[in-house]
C-alpha cells in the first residue's frame, strides 16, 4: 500500500489477516481460517528456488548447510566462475511464477521477467537464448533478437481471476503442519476428532496480522518443522514471557 504525506510518500508493507482455532490447553494452533490471498503466499512458497529462500531467511537462520554455500558462492573468486554466469543468477535468483500479484513476496525475488533472444542472421535456427550477444551456435552470428515466451498457461480467453493460485471463491483451512484446503464443517469435525479435542470450552478464536515477518517466519519453520503455526504464533508469546 501507498500513502502520500505533505512532504513525502511512504510505502507500507501489506498486512493480511488469519483467523486461528487454539487449543488453550494443548497450547496449539488446531487450524486456522485464511483467504485466497494469504493462500497464495503460502503456494508460492513452493517456486522460491533455494537461493531465494536462503537471501530471504539470511544466512545465519538457514537450516543446515545450505548457507554455507551459499557463502561459498557469495566468496568465490570471479576468476573461478565462467564467464557467462552470473554469480547473482544463484545468490538472488528471480522466482518465474506463473501467476502474478503474489502478496507479501518481496521485490527481490519476484517474477524474473526473462528476456529471450534469437539469432539476428536471416536465416532460420532453431535456438534460442537468455543471454544478449551470445553466438549462435549454428552460424556464429550474435543473438540479439528478442522473442516473446509464452507461458503454458496463456489462453486467449481472459481470465475473472486476478492472479495467484486459488480461486477467492471460498475460504481456506490451513492446518498446524500447512495442510491447505477449502474450509467445511466436515473437515473442522474431523480435525477436531483428530486431536482427541473433548473439551470445545478450551477452544479459541483469535484473529493475527500476517505480514512479510510472519510469512518469513512461516517459512524458516516450515523448512523444519510440522507444527508450523504453532511456534509462529504461539511460540512468540513463549519466548517474550521467558525474557
């Protein structure tokens, strides 16, 4: 969102919301009510390549070894990579999402916009580019034309949807371990018997911002852990009552 003030416009960050289902007792995030937006998000996660994933969560915050190589690849010397790569196609990979308008993605990583190239001779070769001038491999002449990709999901008919992934037609449950699916009594009951929950008095609703800090924090536990809404929003709580 934009907001425009007398001496300056100031970008805010987009905040979507989330309704939770917490067992009090148990202390955990049974399921949680979300829209097409936040949904979206959370699919797209999927397309990050590593290198995204790793820029996003730091270095430090990486589960494992990944940041290492990452590191490795930040160190090496220019002098060790070919000469046709650049090194920021693996530290700051561009995400070539088949939708657009993904909320909450940051810039950095958003729709790389992928630019292709034919050979500029007469003649007719069959390949194609990524990389302005290379040679083609058939004549030697330089690829400079640029061609236009169309994507397996272009139709000429007009879609009613704006973007993403899932219709806006219902709402969607997404449970502890991020089990997407379209929201219903049946499956709230069968969560519910899932959990051995007897007691509905211990249940709670409660309504959470979520913004790019949650949808990365969301992220970095998803890497390693199967109650997911839980530590993110609950944990938070733990962790200011301890300090």
């Amino acid at each position: 969102a934009v907001m425009a003030t007398e001496n300056a416009t100031v970008v805010t960050e987009k905040v979507l919301t989330m309704k939770l289902l917490v067992d009090t007792k148990a202390k955990r995030v049974l399921f949680a009510e979300a829209e097409k937006e936040l949904i979206d998000f959370l699919f797209s996660l999927l397309a990050l390549p590593v290198g995204a994933i790793i820029e996003l969560i730091t270095k430090k915050n990486m589960v494992g070894s990944m940041g290492n190589l990452y590191e490795s690849v930040e160190n090496i010397s220019s002098t060790y990579v070919q000469p046709n790569l650049d090194k920021n196609s693996l530290l700051k990979p561009k995400v070539l999402l088949s939708a657009e308008n993904i909320p909450l993605l940051p810039s950095s990583v958003g729709p790389a916009g992928a630019k292709y190239y034919r050979c500029s001779s007469n003649s007719s070769h069959n390949h194609v580019t990524n990389l302005v001038g290379t040679k083609c491999p058939s004549c030697g002449h330089q690829m400079s034309i640029e061609v236009s990709y169309v994507g397996c999901g272009t139709s000429n008919v007009a879609s009613k949807e704006v973007g993403g992934y899932v219709k806006g037609v219902v709402t969607y449950m997404v449970t502890d371990e991020l089990v997407v699916m379209p929201m219903s009594t049946i499956s709230s009951i069968t969560l519910l018997k899932k959990f051995n929950v007897g007691d509905v008095g211990s249940l709670e609703e409660k309504i959470v911002d979520f913004g790019l800090e949650e949808g990365l924090e969301v992220l970095k536990s998803a890497l390693q852990s199967k109650t997911v809404l839980t530590e993110v929003f609950l944990g938070r709580k733990k962790k200011a009552d301890v300090q």
